[in-house]
C-alpha cells in the first residue's frame, strides 16, 4: 500500500494569514493526488485534483501544487469558515489510501 | 443536485454482519460508473473500503476484502455494504461517496465527490 504522511498534525493560524499543508507519498505517485476538507461532525468536502485542479465551486483561495512525492495544499488567506480537518488522497493505485489528516484551526 | 444518503442499523453485536445502504437520488444509479464505501474510526483518518462499477464488478481494500461485500440494486437506486465478523476495531462512521473515475489527458483519475452525511456504526454487545 502506498503510504501519505501529512505534516503538520496541526496547527493555529490567523484569519488572513497564508497556511499551507504538506503531503508525502511513500512511492512516486505522480500527480494523482487529492485534497479534501472535513469539518468537525460533517462528512468530507472534495476539493482538488490531479493535485493542483480546483473542483469547481472551491474558493480561489485554496490552491495545490506537488508531483511525485511531495504535494502542498495552501490557503493563500485563511478565512473563519477553512476551520477543519484537511486530506490528501492518492488515486495512484489501490487501495486507495488517505492522510492522517491536517487539523486546522482559527486562532 | 446529487445526493448520497446512508442507512442501516447504528449498533451491531460482535461476530456478526454490518450491512448498510447508499440511497443515491437527483440521478440514476446507472449514469455514473463507480460508487464507494469509505470509513472513519471516531476521531481518526480515513479508510477506503471499496468500489462499485455499476456493471457491479468490484474492487476491495485487501485488509478488508475477507470479509467485505459491496453490490448494486439499480432497480431501488441504491448500493450496499455487507461487512462480517465484526469487531469493536469496525466501530466507525461509514461514509459512501460517488467515485469519479475520469479520463483526463488520456490518463485516469479518480476521487470521491460527493460523500453521504455518514453513519455511525457501533460494534458492542
């Protein structure tokens, strides 16, 4: 199985402040690479692809970048409602397997 | 607007079977090619249980497959998570999600868009 480390577990950030999350695969997996974010007691929201694809209806805000192993999720300016858990997902092969998860919250 | 929706028993005793439905509405079952089941330990990450293809061929995560069955009934819009021998380590919320499978660049991704609300599934005596 194809192993995704995030980092950091989680971290405090400022509304307006810049926030960006790393997402580590344990073999090349080129750009197949998901984003989701989860909030607390809801189920997960999809929010990009191929890495770097902003689903539509996704704020410009949030933006993706990486290939290979190593991918980023940013938030050029945080706002209140981006509180949540973020995660990154490989659709490289299956299983298809899931991040730990980025806890992100408001300060 | 597609809609996903989850339904089943919350509690279910050790040994025995976890079975669960997807009702799909605001379109049918069959113009979309895949369908998934998805889980959530409380308080932890997330863990993909498998597919459907609306053929109803299927594709499982190998730590669950032993035990694990997914199928379609087109005629009620629905999909369907049969999961045996359970124990408390399958106490979780169950989530089922569409699975895009996209051609893109000649190249095929997937991903899970939209998700059901979730269902809590309590394994105890």
């Amino acid at each position: 199985d194809i192993q995704m480390t995030q980092s950091p577990s989680s971290l405090s950030a400022s509304v307006g402040d810049r926030v960006t999350i790393t997402c580590r695969a344990s073999q090349s997996i080129s750009n197949y690479l998901n984003w989701y974010q989860q909030r607390p007691g809801k189920a997960p929201k999809f929010l990009i692809y191929t890495a770097s694809s902003l689903q539509s209806g996704v704020p410009s805000r949030f933006s993706g970048s990486g290939s290979g192993t190593e991918f980023t999720l940013t938030i050029s300016s945080l706002q209140p409602e981006d509180f949540g858990t973020y995660y990154c997902q490989q659709s490289y092969s299956t299983p298809w397997t899931f991040g730990q998860g980025t806890k992100v919250e408001i300060k | 607007q597609l809609q996903l929706q989850e339904s089943g028993p919350g509690l279910v005793k050790p040994s025995e079977t976890l079975s669960l439905a997807c009702t799909v509405s605001g379109d049918s079952i069959t113009n979309t090619y895949y369908w998934g089941w998805i889980r959530q330990p409380p308080g932890k990450g997330l863990e993909w249980i498998g597919s459907i293809y609306n053929s109803g061929s299927t594709t499982y995560n190998p730590s669950l497959k032993s035990r694990v069955t997914i199928s379609i009934d087109m005629s009620k819009n629905q999909f369907s998570l049969r999961l045996r021998s359970v124990t408390a380590a399958d106490t979780a919320v169950y989530y089922c999600a569409r699975n895009v499978s996209v051609n893109l660049s000649s190249t095929k991704y997937n991903w899970f868009d939209p998700w059901g609300q979730g269902s809590l599934v309590t394994v105890s005596s």
